[in-house]
C-alpha cells in the first residue's frame, strides 16, 4: 500500500525484544526482518524498524545480518531513554541506519518504576547532543515530534518545535 500511495517510508514496531531475549526469539525476530526486507525490496520502500522494546543493539545486529538497503532503523529518542538508552549514542550504534526519527523526550525507567514520556526538555534528550549524532550517523530523513501523553499535545509539541529549530539554525 505505501508503494501505491508513493510513501518512501513507513514504520513498524516488532514488540518487547530487549538485551536478554532468547536465541530463538532472536531467530524468529530475523526471520520476520528477511520477510519484511524482501517485501520492502520488491515495493521499493523503506521500512524502519522502531527502536521501542528492541535495544539498539539488537536491532543494529539484526540490520546487518539482514544486509537490505531498505531496511532501516526508526530512532524513537523517548523510548530508547525509557528503555535506558542514550539516544545520542545512535552514531556509535546505529551508523548509516536510521532513516527516520520520532523525537521526544522522557525519563529512564528503574526496576519498580517504568520510564514514562515528559514534556521535552524534562526528561534525559539533550536536543542538541541528539541532532549532532544524528549527523554524525549520516542521518538524512525526517525527524517526527511526537507526543503520545500529556494534557495539551499540541501546545508541548509547538514547544518541542521551537527547541528543535533552535538547535537546527
């Protein structure tokens, strides 16, 4: 359907992976990705894979082994922090791979307390060590401000844009 409605770049999340999951989840998940890789060679899309539940890590592994140009990694700077990943660590983990991104902020989670999303700069993204890594990874795409709680949405993401373009000029 992207390719129909000529959308170079879709997403998709594959669920709670982590640093410790099983081998033969790992199997399974890169069963899943050589699937979706193939189908996104022949449509000629991009498909990116969301750095949510899946640690940076794994993913980056995954990505190689796979080896298809068209798929990528989605770099969701909230759920990494989270998950208690540094997004400005995406140079050094995820190089050349990203090729979309869903910016927002929020706080690492601790072992009785999960990591919850903040109205940016709350949280643990530091905006400008974040934008210089993305360059530094070769990132040429679209970055998303996204906001998935909070009272006024549309007021935090309008803050999260002027920071944003701050930071860009």
């Amino acid at each position: 359907m992207a390719a129909s409605l000529r959308v170079p770049v879709v997403s998709t999340a594959v669920g709670a992976v982590g640093t410790t999951a099983a081998e033969s989840h790992v199997d399974r998940l890169r069963e899943a990705l050589t699937a979706i890789a193939d189908r996104a060679d022949r449509a000629g899309v991009i498909v990116t894979i969301e750095t949510a539940g899946l640690d940076t890590g794994t993913l980056s592994r995954l990505l190689a082994e796979v080896n298809c140009p068209l798929l990528a990694a989605c770099c969701d700077s909230g759920a990494m922090l989270m998950q208690g990943e540094d997004p400005a660590r995406v140079a050094e983990v995820l190089p050349g791979r990203v090729r979309l991104v869903r910016a927002r902020d929020a706080v690492p989670g601790t072992a009785t307390n999960p990591g919850h999303e903040v109205l940016h700069g709350q949280g643990g993204l530091d905006s400008e060590r974040f934008l210089a890594a993305l360059g530094e990874a070769a990132f040429q795409g679209d970055i998303v401000l996204t906001r998935k709680t909070g009272a006024n949405a549309a007021a935090d993401l309008l803050l999260a844009r002027q920071a944003f373009e701050r930071h860009l000029a």
